[in-house]
C-alpha cells in the first residue's frame, strides 16, 4: 500500500499525545477533503494505535441542495468506506458510527443578533460536544490544516496581535485534538487523488468576499512564489512560537494559583499582577479569565485589566464582553460578573417608639431612652440627643456632601470616611446613614456625628445596631 510521503499527522498525534490507547475519538465530518482526509487516516490507525472511532456530521441548513448533498455524501462515504474491517489474521474491527445533526443556523443567527458564521460555529460545536457525551467519546478531532493554521496566523497579523495569537490554532484544546495542523492542503489533496478517495467542495470556499478566502486564494499564493516551502516553514514557525507562549504563560499560570474563589468571583492582591512585567502580567490576567469561562478576550482586554492593576484609582473598573467586570477594590482585583451598584431604600424611623430596620447588612434598632452617665464604647451603640433633632429621622444612603464630625476626629464627607475605610465602592450605596432634615446624625460601623450626642440624663433617642457577615 501506498504510504503518504507526509508523516506530519503520525508525528504531531505522538508529541502532544492526542489519542491515548483505549480512547474514543469522535471525527467531525464536513464532506469536504480535509474532514475526508483524517476520517480515512484515522479510520487506517484504529487498529494500530488502539482506539475506537466514531463519526459525525452537522448540517447548517444554509446551502439549500448542496447542504442536503453534503449531508447524503457523507452517508454514503462512511457506509461504503469506513466500514467493518476484517484485519487478517487477526480481529473483525466494528463499522464507524455516523452521528447526523442539523439545525436552524440563519434563523439563530438573526435571533441572536449575531454572525451567520460564528452562530454556525456555536452550534457545531454544541452538537459535537453533544454526540460526543452521547457516544461515550473523549477527544473531538477536527480537521484544521497547515494551511488553515497559516491562514489563521496572517489575518490575526492583519488585526493586530501579540505572541499568543501567533500561535495559531491550538493543537489541542480540552478534549478537542486537530491531528493535521501541520499537514499541508497540497499533501492532503494528492492523498485523496492517489487513492481515488472521494469528497465534496463547499461553494462557499470559493467567494473571496470572506476575508479567508481572500488570504488563501490572493495573498498565500504570493508568498508561496517567494517561497515554495511557506506552508511547512510557517509550521515550524508557529510550533516554536507556541512553545515560547507556553513557557511564559507556565510562569503566569504558576503566579496566579494565590487567586482566592469568592462565590462567583475571582479575587487576586493587585500586587500579584502590578509587579510582573507585561509579558507574563496579561498572561495572568488571561488565567484568571480563563477559569471564570472559556471566553476569548482580546490583547486589548487583557492590557486594560492589566493597566487596572498598576493604576493609581483603587475603585476603578474595566468592563469586559460576557458580561464580566475587572475591578479595583483597594488592594484587590475582582473579576466577575458585572454588578450594578445598589442604592439603599430610605425608610422613615420614629424616635418615640422601639423598632428594628433591616437597612443593606445592618439591622438598626432605636427606642426612646434617657442618656447614661457614661456612653458605650464604640460606634454601634450610641444614644443621640433627642430634642436636638431637626425633622423626622430618616434611614437613607449617603448623599452627595454628606458630612460628620466623628468624636475626637476632624469633619469628613461620608465619602472620604469610606475611601479611608475602604469600603468598596459597590457597598456605599447600601451603607445606612441615620439623619434628619439637618444631615447625618449617625453612621453605623463609624459612629455618631459628636454635635448629636445627648448629655448624662438628657432625653435621648437610643441606637444599636449589628453588621451580618
């Protein structure tokens, strides 16, 4: 049997391990030569590397006929030529199992907002995460090409990018594996010619009104004049960049295992990420992100959260896509889901009668009483001069130029009190502040502003209140 001169596939599934004796592996089958390619090679090396195959094959709707006509080669093409294999002298190895799924992607798309491209993407994936459950399978192989991977490395030159977009497509990623990332289009080509093996082309591979098609059809065949070898050299290229992406982000992975889980957030000392230099500080910063989700964060995202870190604001944020927030609170940076500041409700709260008020965390009780001798120690328990009062007492949050004078200390606004307590700032609004038509008379975790406190034996209102955790 003719051996394909290429043994870039058998080299690259050895160095990074992507199919382990005993594992299943799911093949995604477009139709198209690529797909074809690794579906026949990997049908070939079941036997000698010691895993079972499956199949699949995901219909977008989007093509009319030549859709449906994908769909039916496929069929055919696993039925007649990856089927039950008699090995001689040895084992009777099963047919492959074909999983088919379709689905609405033009009408998803326009539900969502979103590109006809990257919702058929998303629902691709879905099924082949779906089937892949579904058939007991534990890698995902897709047929991404040396070329594909070129492709992929100019347009992100076009964009704009740094080291770790350099590198390319990933070889593998969780369970998903791409054997072919260094074979090129030109060797997969000839093998299907040399076997006679058959496949279907996508009309849409030939409208360069996409951006790949442009690059694969107008510039790679330039450059390919310059040099004949572009394909495998840009491999090699991309192999040694990748390798040198992985070794800083090992050091930013390593520098990062101090994150604190807060529920749903991330919480990370500043310091951490401030002191690194930038190569392995954004690297940080992308780890972090990473075990929020497997979202994509582009350079410029990660140089924001990044410049977070070493800036001077200790309550400043950087909105993130998904839906996510970076954000400074003093020594720490939070990443998590995006919050909304929330404002305390006022409540009115009568100084003649006992009652208790939930107010954010604090829950404030008041009672007529006659003041001690001596006041309490401390700011949660005071006892407020009664006829000094001005208007009906109120429970509201902090207004702008609220201000008190703390015993013993000097006047402050309620906003330089917080900023010197470090209170972050999402919680300022839900800081209780007891006042009357004066302005603040008593801030809970702070104390009584010194003006309003009643004399030994004087009527007074008498506060206490108890912060939950």
């Amino acid at each position: 049997m003719y051996q394909s001169p290429d043994s870039a596939m058998n080299e690259l599934l050895a160095r990074f391990h992507m199919i382990p004796p005993g594992s299943r592996v799911l093949c995604a089958v477009s139709g198209g030569a690529d797909s074809v390619y690794l579906l026949h090679r990997l049908y070939l090396l079941r036997h000698a590397m010691g895993f079972e195959l499956a199949a699949a094959h995901y219909n977008h709707n989007l093509r009319g006929t030549e859709s449906d006509r994908d769909e039916a080669f496929v069929r055919s093409f696993v039925r007649n030529w990856c089927g039950e294999e008699r090995l001689s002298g040895g084992p009777t190895l099963p047919p492959v199992t074909l999983a088919v799924g379709s689905g609405p992607v033009a009408e998803e798309a326009r539900r969502l907002g979103a590109g006809v491209e990257e919702t058929a993407r998303a629902m691709r994936y879905a099924f082949l995460e779906e089937t892949a459950a579904a058939l007991g399978c534990d890698r995902i192989a897709t047929a991404h090409n040396a070329d594909d991977n070129a492709e992929t490395l100019l347009l992100h030159l076009a964009r704009g990018t740094g080291l770790h977009g350099l590198t390319g497509i990933p070889p593998v990623r969780g369970k998903l594996i791409r054997p072919l990332l260094t074979t090129s289009r030109a060797v997969i080509e000839d093998y299907l010619r040399r076997y006679r093996i058959p496949h279907v082309e996508d009309s849409t591979n030939r409208d360069d009104a996409y951006s790949r098609n442009k690059v694969r059809h107008q510039v790679l065949p330039v450059l390919k004049e310059i040099n004949p070898w572009l394909i495998p050299r840009t491999a090699e290229t991309i192999g040694s960049l990748r390798e040198d992406d992985a070794y800083l982000q090992a050091i930013a992975d390593h520098e990062v295992q101090c994150a604190v889980r807060r529920g749903g957030e991330l919480v990370l000392p500043v310091v951490r990420i401030a002191g690194q230099p930038g190569p392995i500080a954004v690297r940080m910063v992308r780890a972090l992100l990473a075990e929020l989700d497997t979202y994509q964060f582009s350079a410029a995202h990660l140089r924001a959260v990044t410049a977070l870190c070493r800036g001077g604001d200790p309550s400043a944020a950087v909105d993130l896509p998904h839906g996510l927030t970076a954000r400074r609170v003093y020594g720490d940076l939070v990443l998590g889901p995006r919050q909304e500041a929330a404002v305390l409700a006022a409540r009115p709260l009568d100084p003649d009668r006992e009652q208790t008020i939930e107010a954010g965390p604090w829950r404030i009780t008041c009672r007529p009483a006659a003041a001690p001798a001596a006041h309490p120690e401390g700011p949660n328990h005071v006892f407020l001069a009664r006829d000094a009062l001005s208007g009906p007492l109120v429970i509201r949050p902090r207004q702008t130029g609220d201000a008190v004078t703390l015993p013993r200390r000097g006047r402050k606004t309620l906003k330089k009190l917080f900023i010197d307590a470090h209170v972050p700032r999402l919680e300022r609004g839900t800081w209780p502040v007891l006042a009357d038509a004066g302005g603040p008379l008593y801030i809970p975790g702070f104390g009584p502003d010194a003006a309003h406190l009643a004399a030994p034996g004087e009527r007074a209102v008498e506060i206490w209140t108890e912060k939950s955790d």
